[in-house]
C-alpha cells in the first residue's frame, strides 16, 4: 500500500484558516468581487457585489407608471387595495405577555 490517504483526500486544497482569512482581506480578492456580465447588445458591464442598493419604493413605481398599469390586463394583481393593512395597538401594563417572576414572589420584596 503506496499511498495511506484515498483518492479524494490528496485532491482536496491544503490552506489553513489563517492563509484563506489573509486572502479574504486582502485587496486582490475584493477586486474580484465585481461580476462582468454581459447584456444582448454585446456591451460588458462590471457589477458590484458590495454595493449597497436601495430597495425599490412599490408605490411610487406605480404612481409614475400609471399609465402601463391601466394598459396592463393584470392590473388587479399589481395594484392592493387600500385597507390592505390595518394596525393595531394592544394596551398592556407590562412589556411581556404574562410576567417574568410567579405573581406570589412579587409581594414578597415589596416592604
């Protein structure tokens, strides 16, 4: 018997946790974090994995595209009703829903 490790253990990567964290902060590793895509038009463009994108606000998208949204035969489906969401507030006179300490443990600090 030549060889002690079995096949897929002499193919696996031989880094060292401190060796892959260097790497990881290093700046050769966050260029490569862009992604090239390319559209049908032939143009390339570079996409940032770390950028932060705001989210998409649902009802000015709609308000400034109106006139697609009546056009559109599932306008029932992009547009909500009104009273969609209804909010409520419940009164409590403490934080939680029952009380952390057994209510007859209470009386027994109270002087």
């Amino acid at each position: 018997m030549a060889s002690a490790q079995r096949a897929f253990a002499q193919k696996l990567s031989k880094h060292h946790a401190a060796d892959v964290r260097r790497q990881i902060s290093s700046s050769s590793y966050s260029r490569s974090l862009t992604k090239s895509d390319s559209n049908v038009s032939g143009f390339s463009s570079s996409v940032s994995l770390c950028d932060i994108v705001d989210p998409l606000d649902y009802e000015d998208f709609i308000q400034q595209h109106q006139l697609l949204v009546d056009r559109d035969p599932l306008r029932h489906v992009l547009d909500f009703p009104v009273n969609d969401v209804e909010v409520g507030v419940l009164p409590r006179k403490i934080r939680t829903l029952t009380p952390i300490t057994p209510s007859e443990s209470m009386y027994v600090f109270i002087k």
